[in-house]
C-alpha cells in the first residue's frame, strides 16, 4: 500500500508540475513521457524480448493518445488513485478514483464549464455506449465520494477509454434525484447479499464485458 501511494504521489507532484501555470501548461513532452515511460518499464516480466518490446512500444501509443487529450486544456489536478471510504445508510464503501480534477470555469473564447470536481475513471476495454455511462452505478458511487471529500459539486464523470488508435470519451454528470437511485441500488445489493441471494442476473450488456460468458450456462450472449 505504501509504494502504491507514493507512486500517486510521484505522478500528482509530475501533473502539477506540469499545469503550473494556465499559459504554459505543457512542461510535459511526449520526449519526457517516452522517457519516464522507458525507464519504468519492466522487461523481464515477458517470456521473450520481441514480446516485451511489443507491449512497450503499445503503451507508448496509449500514453501518447492519453497525452494529446491532456494537453487540450489547462488541468488542475487534485489527487490519482484517491482512495475513499463513504457510509450509505449502515453500508461502508470504499474504493479508489483514477483522477480527480478541480474544474474552474473557462475564459478566453473558450466554451463555458461549470466550476466544480471532475472524477476520471481510465478504461482499456471497448467503449461503452453514453446510455450505459449515464446509468453507470460507479460512477454515482464516484459523485457520491466527491460530496463526502470535497466541499464542491461534482460537475463532471468521465470514463476515458484508452485504446490503440484513439481515446474516446463519455462523459457524464449525476443529478440529485439520480444519487437518490443509486443509494436505493446499494441497498437493494446489500439486501440480496445478506439474504445470500446470488442467482444470477444476465444481460447483453454485463455479460458482454464479463470474462466467464464462454462457460457461464445463463449468459445473455456467448
């Protein structure tokens, strides 16, 4: 637990550093990143060189593509991998957000953004539908920890699929009334789990993403 906090550290201290100042945000190149990236790499963890170098030189496309949707705009970074620890009626969550961000409302001929707390989760999966995003009950567990830890509105959650060709972002936002719902959903799971009630409950988008679909007997797709 210690090393993983102090290599959030390490990486809030290299964002802030690098968002210093809102006209000269960009002390971050990809020749640092490449650099950062290259020697933090671990190449004996592979059977071979030619598989090592593979997977390297795909996460220095990843990391590329993460790093020309960073620079679009100055970023205020709070806090990666915050972890949290919420109560909901009896029930303790505790989790973990990839990257918290302070939003403060744009100028400068830029479109205007609500001030507030902007809650990053990274994916590498295949991205999900904005359906699925608004509907998310991590990410209102997520908007539900910001109103516990900070003294700002949760204006934005986004889930930042990074993949080989592209970043593709879905971004939403949670309502009060929809904060209610996911509270009814945590208990509704706590109820089921105290009734040890664990049939399953397939769907075409849970199972989709699930990794026991090709032998689960109930899966909505195969």
């Amino acid at each position: 637990m210690s090393g993983q906090s102090s290599v959030a550290s390490d990486q809030l201290a290299m964002f802030q550093q690098s968002a210093a100042t809102d006209t000269d945000h960009l002390l971050l190149t990809t020749d640092h990143l490449r650099d950062l990236w290259h020697q933090s790499f671990i190449l004996d963890t592979y059977s071979t060189r030619l598989e090592a170098d593979f997977h390297r030189e795909r996460g220095m496309q990843l990391l590329q593509h993460f790093f020309q949707w960073w620079s679009r705009e100055p970023r205020h970074v709070l806090a990666v991998e915050q972890s949290f620890k919420i109560p909901i009626d009896g029930v303790l969550l505790s989790g973990r957000m990839d990257r918290v961000e302070e939003v403060r409302g744009q100028g400068s001929g830029l479109p205007a953004v609500q001030s507030g707390i902007r809650v990053i989760d990274f994916k590498t999966s295949p991205p999900r539908s904005q359906n699925e995003a608004d509907a998310d009950l991590q990410l209102s567990i997520y908007a539900l920890a910001i109103q516990e830890l900070y003294d700002m509105p949760c204006t934005e959650l986004i889930l930042l699929y990074l993949n080989d060709d592209q970043v593709v972002e879905r971004t939403t936002s949670r309502l009060a009334g929809q904060l209610a719902d996911a509270q009814k959903q945590i208990m509704h799971l706590k109820e089921r789990m105290d009734e040890q009630d664990f049939h399953p409950t397939p769907g075409k988008s849970v199972c989709s993403r699930c990794p026991y679909r090709g032998i689960c007997d109930v899966a909505a797709v195969s």
